[in-house]
C-alpha cells in the first residue's frame, strides 16, 4: 500500500443488466462518479446528566444519483428504451487499479433510470445526464459477482 498512486486519467465503464449476475450491456463511459449512496441521518437523544446530545445513525433516505455520461449514438438509443425499468446497475472503475489482475472493484446498485441530454460545450465530448432512481442499497465486489 504504501508509495502506491492513484491512476486519475481513466474512464470508469457504466454497465447495466435485468439480474444481478446476468449478462451486463456497457452502454456508456463516465469521467465523474459522483456518489453513490450517504450516511443515514442522524437521530439524536438527550440525556439529563449529560450537557450534549447523543448521535447515532439513523436510516438512509431514498436517493438519485446524476451521472454525466460520454455515449456513442448506439447507446444514447438503448439508454433511451430503458426508461423506466428496474435495472442493476454496475460502475467497473478501470482495470489498471485492481490489486488482482481482472478484479477492479465494481459498484453495483438497482434502480431506475432517466436519460436528459447534458449541456453542449465546445471541444468537449457529448454528454447526457443519466440519473439513477435508486431502489437497493449499493454493493462493492472485486470484480462482478459471478454465479457458481
């Protein structure tokens, strides 16, 4: 672990599919994962002998994740026939950060989805805003969980 350095000019590959282990389409790349799931709230208690409050977690509020997505044409179209389905959802960050070779970590949640187009500026890439209605609680795996 130590002297080890971030690799932090790489896409992370955005996957989906109708199972958890099933065949997963990747329909598009990201630069910017923002994140994928907050603490609980809060729930605070008070005790007469004591001169603060008690914090412990609470539970976690249902949630939409925006992610800014770079897209072929072909996968701007199958994103668009997803509306409304509740899918799996998988963020394969780059292979070259895995410590085993072929298992970088993967993020993976149930949700569903809308797909906006993003704002067009000049000399960037083409980017649609897909926002995830999340529906599950967010797993991480080294790799993708395999069915044995």
């Amino acid at each position: 672990m130590a002297g080890e350095t971030p690799d932090v000019s790489t896409l992370t590959k955005v996957y989906y599919s109708e199972t958890k282990t099933g065949e997963r389409v990747q329909v598009a790349f990201t630069e910017e994962i923002p994140a994928l799931e907050e603490a609980p709230e809060q729930i605070t208690a008070t005790v007469l002998d004591l001169d603060y409050e008690i914090a412990r977690p609470g539970i976690k509020k249902a949630g939409t994740i925006e992610i800014p997505i770079l897209f072929t044409h072909t996968q701007h179209k199958k994103l668009r026939e997803l509306k409304g389905k509740n899918l799996y959802w998988f963020f394969e960050l780059p292979s070259n950060t895995a410590e085993i070779a072929g298992k970088p970590l993967v993020r993976s949640l149930q949700g569903n989805c809308i797909l906006t187009m993003d704002a067009i500026t000049a000399g960037e890439f083409l980017k649609d805003k897909l926002t995830i209605y999340k529906t599950s609680d967010v797993e991480e795996t080294d790799g993708f969980t395999v069915v044995e």
